[in-house]
C-alpha cells in the first residue's frame, strides 16, 4: 500500500509544529536554529507531496531554492553566532537583553 | 523546452542587474583601491542608483499601457506597479548613503563592503517589488534580508549591534519559514506558483492550469492565507509580531536602521499587495478580517507604546510601526485608491522618516548620545538648518498639512472610507492625534527649551546638509504639486490590470 498525498501533509505539519515549538521553548541558538531548519524541510516535505499529487515541477523547483536558501541562511547565521561567541562567554538567548523597553 | 528571452525581458530586469552590478564594482574596487575609500565608494554607489533610477524611469516610459510585456507566465514584470516602488527605494538607498559616510568613518567600517551590501539589499527588494511569482518573492525577501542580517550585525565589537544582527536573524528567518509554509499550501490548493495562474484558478477561470488535478480545497486556501499573513507582518513590523522591531533598530547601525525602516516597508508592501490584492483577490472575505484586526491593533499599539520612549531610534521604531499599520489601512481596503495610496506613501516616507534619522546620525558621528532625546535640548541654537529640517520631519510624521505627511494619510484613510469601512479611518485618525504626544515633545525640547552652557554649534557636512534640505523641500513639493500623486495613479493602473 502506498500512501496518498494527505499523510505527506499530515507528517510534515506535524514536523513544522514541532519546529515551532522548539523556536519557542528552547533557548540554546543552535538548537533553534535546528528547529528552524526543520520547519523549512517540513514545508519542503509539503512542497514535493503537492507537486507529486498536482503532476507539477513548479513545487520541486521551488524546495531547490529553499535549500539553497537554508544553506546561505546557516552561513549567515553561524556567522554571527561566532562573532558574538567571541565577546562573550556563553550564548543564551535570554542573556542577549541588551535592549528591551 | 527551448527558453526564449527577448529584449523587454532584459529589459525587465534591468534596474535590477544595474545595482547587483554595481554592488560587485564596488567589492571590486575595494579590494585596489587604498586612499579615500569612503569618498569613492560613496561616490560608487550613487552613480549606480542614479543609473538605475534612469534604467527604471525608461522601463516607465516604455511600458506606457496597461499591457504586460513578458506575457502571463512570466516570473518578473516591467510593469509601472513595480517601477514606481523602485523609484521609492532608489530614493531610501541613496538617502541613507548620503548621510553615512561621517559615521562610516567614525565607526571605522570598510566602506566598500558597508555600501555593497545596502545595494545588494537594494536589489533584493527591487526585485520583490517586480516579482509575479511566489518562488521570486522568497528568494528576493532572502535576498534582502540576508543583506540586513550581516549589515544590523555590521559592527562586530559593539554587543548592541551583535545582539541586533542575531535577533533580526533568528527572528526572520523563523517568519519565512511561515511564509513559505504559507505559499506551500497555496500552490497546494491552485496548482501553481505564479500569480497570474492563482488568480485565473481561485477567480474560477481555471483551464489554463490543470485543473483536473487541482485541490481547490477552501481549508488550504485559509491556512495559506493566515500562515502568509503572519510572514510577512513579521517583515513590515506589523503588531503582534512587532517585538524585534525596536531592539534592531536600536542596535543596528543608524545608517543601517534609517535605510530598512524605509526599504523593507517599500519592497513587502508591493509583494504583499500583488499576493493578497491581486492573486488572492478572490478571496478578499476570507483575508479581510485578520487585516483589519491587525491594522487596528497596530495602530493603537505602535502609538501608545512611542509615547513612553526615551531613545530616538526606539521612538522612530514604534513610529514605524504605527505607520505600517496605516498603510495596512490602505490595503485592506482592497480598491484603487488604496493600492496608490500605498504607493503614493512610500515616496513621503522616504524622505520623512530617513530624514528623522539623519538627526541622530549627524549628532552620532560627533561621538554624542544622538539617541537619546534629552541630549536634543535648545538643538535650534546648536543647528538651526538641523533643528528646523527635524521639526518638519516630525510635523509631517505626525500628518500635519500642507506637508506631504498628511496627503500621505488623507489617502490612506480616504481608501478605507470609501471602502465602507468609515471605522478604520477613524481609529486612525484617534490615534494620529496620540502619536502628537511624541512628536511634538521632540519638537518642543529642539526649540522651547534653552540650550546647556558650553554646549558646542553643531555642523552636519556638505552631504547631509543637501540630504536634509532636499528631504525638506522633497516633502513640501510631492505634497503640493499632484504631480506626484498622478504618477501613484498611472502606476496602480497597471496593477489593476488582471484584475478586470
């Protein structure tokens, strides 16, 4: 038996949820950047079950450019993770409350 | 498949390839050239958004119709919609990189990778203004934020800054993975990606996609709708997904935070309005109400929040994003004169708000608090040019006539009327006399109190000094002359095209 589309959906709105909720509750940067990750392989998950159901190359062209996307974003990301590792011992996010008002 | 471009597709594209060109110019030249970096960057930079504002002036007066040249499944468009908002953030750019370069060299940035980097940016939200494809509007919102990430980050030894940089990163990036997740289900249940295709499938002329396979199914639709929603008022700073907004601002560069609070404004709002006005137009009863939820509450929010500020760069931050939901007043009203006020808005913007944050630029660059508000006590007497050109800038945030600020407003809220939604552009007009609160206070310390003994005269630089003057003279012409306003018409025109 193969599954239809609808459990594709299924699993990969159950992986964005699980991706947000770690955003929210975690608060080491690594490990949201992680979830934030997973939340953008769930959509990638969602994008190839539709272009399978649909018989339509647009979505599959669509999850390329959001690897690609992701790759530059982790670039980006680490980077600045490192340059605020370098002033400062540890990286918690809630310690990061320079500002607030 | 062969792919044929013709010259209107070059053509389509070209303001856009100008600045990324100019940007790699720039890191070009920066790696030769030693002496007088900041002079020749700057001067760099300028050159390429004059050659493209020329680029996009000519794509204007080409595609005079209503007709799209690059046909319906096209990935970008020429069309006078898109040219109009590149003519707003040609304008932001190259406002923003008039008053830098005394701060770039105070803060001692490579000129050459600070100024590639606006362009890049620049680019990214040329092209969001001219996409007609959700893959198009993911990568150029990428595009620019990636750029905005590394540029709110740009001061590597300054902890606010790092901070800045880090939040707007993580922050974001999490709103485009809504965003995306939003466009899945959308090309899920229309079958297709481009605009043009969603309007056709969702307006009921389907046929031209296939539509035996279509899902169509109204749940796919509503979810899309809500999750796109919720990514883009992340970017626009839209309450409640506002909370990054003051912290980066505050942190970030001040060149850097006076061009994004104008540009990004200017580059999602023309993207936000081809996806919800226009693809999803269909659907405009089942988007509607979660606009004029968050229009309301941003508003309200925006305002109440700027009065109890003490830092300038926070007050402009809330100002923002009160003035963001003004705009989304416009928007939600989903008729003509809403899509040209918002187009009409991001012109007077331009020149009022990056004109706001030039005072604490110039002020920053001496190595004073330009932050904080108190430090602008009896400032006529310091400056009188830089007191006068803030108090104009204010008045004209605040929505006083005969400044472009309040024509700006009257058609935001004018939309909304005529709209039939009277309540919106009353909320909005209660809270405009809130937000007096704030910028009459700046007002009234610059000019009604006297200054501190010893405090030194205050002089800004030849390049601020035009930025400020043309900013000033910028806001009472495109106010006064409807010539402006027109051309906001003639570009809405060709928005409305599909549509009818």
């Amino acid at each position: 038996m193969t599954p239809d589309a609808s459990s594709y959906l299924i699993i990969s709105a159950i992986l964005f949820t699980l991706g947000t909720v770690g955003v929210l509750v975690r608060r080491d940067p690594l490990i949201i950047f992680m979830c934030i990750e997973l939340m953008l392989n769930s959509v990638n998950l969602t994008f190839v079950a539709f272009s399978h159901y649909l018989s339509s190359a647009d979505g599959l062209i669509f999850v390329f450019m959001i690897m690609t996307v992701a790759a530059a974003e982790v670039v980006v990301g680490l980077a600045l993770i490192v340059s605020i590792f370098r002033t400062r011992e540890d990286i918690d996010v809630d310690q990061l409350d320079e500002m607030h008002g | 498949m062969t792919i044929h471009l013709t010259a209107a597709d070059y053509g389509a594209v070209l303001p856009i390839m100008i600045v990324l060109g100019g940007a790699l110019c720039l890191l070009l030249t920066d790696a030769f050239v030693k002496v007088h970096e900041t002079e020749i960057a700057t001067g760099i930079s300028l050159a390429t958004l004059l050659l493209a504002f020329a680029a996009s002036a000519h794509l204007w007066a080409v595609n005079a119709g209503p007709a799209f040249p690059q046909g319906a499944g096209a990935m970008i468009t020429g069309d006078r919609f898109g040219q109009f908002f590149n003519f707003a953030l040609l304008l932001s750019s190259a406002l923003a990189i008039l008053i830098a370069p005394p701060y770039i060299r105070t803060s001692h940035f490579d000129a050459g990778e600070f100024l590639s980097l606006i362009l890049f940016a620049t680019a990214g939200m040329m092209l969001m203004a001219a996409s007609l494809n959700l893959m198009v509007i993911f990568l150029s919102i990428e595009l620019l934020s990636l750029a905005l990430y590394i540029l709110s980050g740009f001061d590597r030894n300054r902890p606010r800054s790092q901070e800045a940089g880090f939040k707007y990163f993580l922050l974001s990036s999490f709103a485009s993975a809504f965003l995306i997740y939003g466009m899945a289900l959308i090309y899920g249940a229309t079958g297709s990606t481009n605009l043009i295709r969603i309007v056709n499938v969702l307006g009921g002329h389907a046929g031209t996609v296939a539509s035996t396979h279509t899902v169509l199914s109204s749940p796919f639709v509503l979810i899309g709708i809500a999750l796109m929603a919720v990514g883009f008022a992340f970017k626009l700073s839209i309450v409640p997904f506002h909370m990054w907004t003051p912290d980066v601002y505050q942190g970030a560069p001040t060149p850097v935070t006076a061009f994004m609070s104008v540009a990004t404004k200017a580059a999602v709002f023309p993207a936000f309005l081809r996806v919800f006005n226009l693809a999803l137009g269909a659907e405009s009863h089942r988007w509607f109400g979660i606009l004029w939820a968050l229009a309301i509450v941003t508003m309200i929010v925006g305002n109440v929040l700027a009065l109890s500020q003490s830092s300038m760069k926070r007050l402009l931050a809330y100002s923002g994003i009160a003035h963001a939901g003004y705009v989304l007043v416009a928007m939600s009203a989903n008729n003509r004169l809403g899509a040209t006020a918002v187009a009409f808005y991001f012109i007077v913007y331009a020149f009022m708000n990056i004109g706001a944050f030039a005072l604490v630029l110039v002020l920053e660059s001496r190595g004073e608090a330009g932050d904080e508000i108190a430090t602008y006590r009896g400032l006529f007497a310091r400056s009188p040019l830089l007191a006068v050109a803030t108090g104009v800038f204010m008045f004209s945030l605040a929505g006083f006539p005969p400044t472009a600020g309040f024509f700006a407003k009257y058609y935001a809220f004018a939309a909304a009327v005529q709209a039939g939604h009277t309540e919106l552009a009353i909320i909005g007009v209660i809270t405009s006399v809130i937000s007096l609160g704030y910028y009459l206070r700046v007002v009234v310390l610059m000019f009604m109190q006297p200054v501190e003994a010893g405090a030194e005269q205050v002089r800004a630089g030849p390049l601020s000094d035009f930025m400020l003057t043309a900013s000033v003279a910028g806001l009472f012409v495109v106010g006064l002359v409807p010539w402006f306003y027109n051309l906001a018409v003639q570009a809405v025109q060709s928005f409305f095209h599909f549509t009818t």
